[in-house]
C-alpha cells in the first residue's frame, strides 16, 4: 500500500505540473531540476509527452543516471557557469523541485521568452527572485506554483502512465532495516526513495 501511495503522489504531482503549465506538447524543451524523487519521475513523464529534457543539477556525478537510466536528452552542471552560459535561452519550461534554498537568477536565464518556470519544491527560507529578467532580455517569463488536482486526473495520470510504462524507481526495505535506510539518506544514498515494507509482503533488503 505504501508503494502504491507514493508512486500516485510523486506521479500525480509530476504529471499535474507538466498539464497545467502547459509543458505537455510535443518538441519543447523542459529543464527539470534536482534529480531525486519527483525529479527522476518528471524526466519520464516528459519524455512520455515527446519533450526533449535537460536535468539540471549541482551534482556532475547523476549525469549517467540522467542519462542512460532515465533517458534524459542532456545534463547540465547549475555549478559551472560555462555550461549554464551555452544553455542560455534555450528551454521552454523548467520545473524545480529542490527543497533548499538555491539561486533562482540563473535558472531564468535558461528560458526563452515567454518561458515558465514551476516551483514544486518548498525551501523553508524565502528564495530571491529577481524581477529584472522577468521583465527584460528575452522577457516575458513566468514563474509559478503547482500542486496535485483531483480523481479524475488521478485516473488519467494511472492510464497515461500505464500506457508509456512509467514507474517510480523505488528501494523496498524491512522494517529492521529502517536505521541503516536512515545513514544512507543522510549521505543521499538513495534512488530515489525508500518505502518500507511494514506488512514484509513485498521483496525488501
């Protein structure tokens, strides 16, 4: 049950930011940032809608997982301002789901005019936003939030996902295995999420 329960919760958050913001068609170009729970799931909902998408991430090591496992189109590295330079302008949507605190000025710039990008993480510290370069420079832009709607787009997300064979990477464990799940997540040694199986009815660690 708990399996079932985060798959419909990451997938239903993932798939509702994709549909309301408009990012959902064919050939645009969409930045997902941070590559963790929700992230690995938006990189294959937005493959599933024929997007080409770049992970943007502070880590370099999760690019051959953004990649080959995950089927992501590109990587690039938030840290090194080269790579974010050649990137500028070229995405049509961007969702964030990093719950830290985090520079948002140069995730704009990635976007096209007119482009969008959707907060889903929740940092406990306000973030700055700049406005300048909501207004200027290839302008227009939007920033916004999203959250989870109702049954019936639960069941249209359960169909889509069913149809393009989408699945949360997940890591089952025991019940006595809980501390030791713990020390990993400290040292983010997950992919991308733990469920423990208290009922011991699924094959866990």
């Amino acid at each position: 049950m708990g399996l079932l329960l985060y798959y419909v919760l990451a997938a239903q958050c993932t798939y509702s930011t994709l549909q309301h913001s408009g990012l959902n068609q064919p050939g645009m170009h969409i930045g997902v940032v941070g590559l963790g729970g929700l992230g690995h799931v938006t990189v294959k909902f937005a493959k599933a809608f024929g997007a080409k998408v770049t992970v943007i991430s502070t880590s370099p090591t999760k690019k051959k997982e953004a990649i080959e496992d995950l089927g992501s189109d590109a990587f690039l590295v938030s840290r090194e301002p080269d790579h974010m330079q050649a990137a500028m302008g070229t995405m049509d949507g961007i969702t964030d789901r990093v719950s830290s605190v985090h520079p948002v000025l140069p995730l704009l710039g990635l976007l096209k005019s007119h482009g969008k990008l959707v907060m889903v993480g929740a940092p406990i510290e306000p973030l700055e936003l700049p406005v300048f370069p909501l207004l200027m420079v290839a302008g227009r832009k939007i920033v916004a939030g999203s959250m989870m709607e109702g049954m019936k787009e639960t069941r249209e997300m359960i169909d889509f996902a069913g149809k393009h064979d989408i699945t949360a990477n997940v890591e089952v464990i025991s019940m006595d295995y809980v501390n030791t799940a713990t020390e990993r997540l400290e040292k983010n040694d997950v992919r991308y999420r733990f469920v423990v199986d208290i009922g011991n009815t699924l094959k866990a660690v």
